[in-house]
C-alpha cells in the first residue's frame, strides 16, 4: 500500500526506487512515429488530443530526416502512429521506407480512417506494404464503442474488419491483424486473454470476423482523458486507482525502455503520453537526426505521475499488457 506521501506527483521515481529499481533505457527497438494530431475522430480517451481542427502534421523536412535516420540505424520495429496517421501526407512514403530496410512496420489504426475522402486504397496499400494493423475497437457492442468514439464509429468498424479479413488480414500470418482494447471509464483493463476469447467469440459469430490478437491499454489521465475525468469529478479517484495498483513486475516490460519516440517536428521522448505533456528525453530538445542508438542506451527516463498508469495491475504498453 502507498503512503500519502507516495500518492503527489513526483512520487514515481521514489516508489522505484523503493522497490531497488534504477528505470534505464535499453538498446532502442522500436522507433514510434507521431505523425501529427489530425484525425477524423474526437475519442475521448484519447490522450493526444486528436481531432479533425488539428493542425500538426509533420511536414516533408521532417519526414525526410526521419526516413535518411531509418535507412541509416535500421530500428527493428517502426511504429506509426497520430492522430489518424494516415491522414498525413507522408503517411504512405515514411511506410514504404521502413519497409524498403526490412522494418517490421506497424501502423496505428483507426479504423474508420479507410472511409476518408482519398483513402478508400488503404487497405490495399496495408495488404500490397504487409503492414502490420493494430485497429483500436474498444467494444465487441456498438453502444459501447459509440460512445467512446462517436455516433456510427462501430459499423463503420465492422465493414473496416470485413474488408480487412477480405484481404487476408487476420487469416493469413504474413498479415497480422490486432484489435486494441480500452476501458470505457476510470478502470483498469480486465484480464487480457479472457477478454480475447470474448472478442473473437462475439465478433466470429455476429459479424464472421477474424482477428490475430487483442491487447489491452489502460487509459492514462493525459489531455482529453484528463479532462473527462475531470469534468466528472474522477480524476483523483483514477491516480488513487493508478497509484494503488503499480506493480513492480511491470517495470521491465515498459516500453519506453526500448523505444524512441518522435514527434510531428521531428523531436525525441521516451513514449507518446510524454509527448503530449512535452516531457522531452533527457530533459532537454533534442532531434531525431541529433542522436544515435548507442548513445541512448542506459540513459536516465523521464518519469511523472502519469507513469503509474502503465505498471498498474498487469501493466499497459502499446503491445498490451506486460505480466
């Protein structure tokens, strides 16, 4: 159990270290594109702040100086995220390229983005690229995943996922299809190979839909989440929720130990929730094309409040649950 003292803002680091535990960043794995915060859905759990007003977007400079970085260091995994990611213009060549240097690549889906305006090829371009699509369906109910993410979000969800699974994604294994699962509330994820047998259940049977996995997120109190909970009066009963449940278990597994996270402008952090709340790495601004991979290993990651959000009960990282 915490201690008062334990539950202010700064009491991240002090529990690690109550615990004996010394957060250091590993040998980058993954490099995590932000493409910016435009998109064509307001969700509010998002902790970006995404919307269809945004106007960052990273522009070609920058995109060109992430691409020449990719082809010159090689990361493993790239992991494309927004916003809609797909919505900015270097969306398309920024994947190609991870994918040209043998990058496994991720990219961060909406869903209903494929129904845009000038869009309607991405599925072809996921499939003919073997990107990997990890689509946020925070509900096998369309009620649930309305609310959450606007009116008439779930059904164009479901035609997403049939035309996805018409393709091959979530049948074949050279196309792997994720669903992304996030509670509705101030709670913590439910166990996540529970809720797996539940999606592919329900999912298979009312919709004929077939995916690879699912993983569970927990929302963090970041930006539009923040003030959801705010508005409800929740937002300290939530850290209490956060601060009570950290698990020591879940420190190794983090993920901002082995991944570089850039901004729209080309700027570095430890994950996207320290991105948002402009916590760069190392505490100070620095550039992707400023750094490379060896000089990161072993160095010190800035911590907040909000990290309790990610070692509480099994953890939460952008590839689900940690323990």
């Amino acid at each position: 159990m915490l201690t008062p003292a334990e539950t202010k803002p700064a009491a991240f680091a002090g529990v690690l270290a109550k615990h004996g535990i010394d957060l250091k960043r590993t040998a980058p794995r993954v490099l995590q594109i932000n493409l910016g915060k435009l998109c064509n859905q307001t969700c509010v759990h998002c902790h970006v702040g995404a919307g269809p007003g945004r106007k960052e977007i990273m522009s070609a400079d920058v995109a060109d100086r992430c691409i020449e970085w990719m082809r010159q260091h090689r990361p493993a995994i790239v992991d494309i995220t927004g916003g809609a990611p797909e919505l900015c213009p270097e969306f398309r060549r920024i994947s190609r390229a991870g994918r040209e240097i043998g990058a496994n690549v991720i990219v961060r889906c909406n869903l209903t983005v494929v129904f845009e305006p000038g869009h309607e090829d991405l599925p072809e371009f996921y499939r003919d690229n073997e990107l990997e699509l990890v689509c946020s369906l925070p509900c096998y109910s369309q009620k649930n995943v309305d609310a959450q993410r606007g009116d008439g979000v779930f059904d164009k969800s479901i035609r997403a996922l049939r035309r996805f699974n018409e393709l091959g994604y979530g049948v074949q294994d050279a196309l792997s299809l994720t669903l992304v699962y996030n509670p509705l509330g101030p709670s913590l994820p439910p166990p996540q190979a529970d809720l797996q047998a539940a999606y592919k259940e329900r999912l298979r049977e009312d919709f004929g839909i077939e995916f690879h996995q699912l993983i569970c997120l927990t929302n963090l109190p970041v930006t539009r989440f923040e003030l959801f909970l705010k508005q409800r009066g929740q937002l300290e009963e939530y850290h209490e929720l956060l601060l009570k449940s950290f698990n020591p278990a879940t420190v190794d597994g983090l993920m901002c130990r082995d991944t570089l996270n850039v901004g729209w402008e080309g700027d570095l952090f430890d994950c996207d929730f320290n991105q948002m709340l402009d916590l760069p790495l190392g505490s100070a601004r620095r550039y992707l094309w400023d750094v490379t991979p060896d000089e990161l290993e072993g160095g010190a990651i800035v911590t907040g409040r909000h990290c309790f959000g990610c070692t509480a009960g099994a953890g939460s990282t952008c590839g689900g649950t940690i323990v």
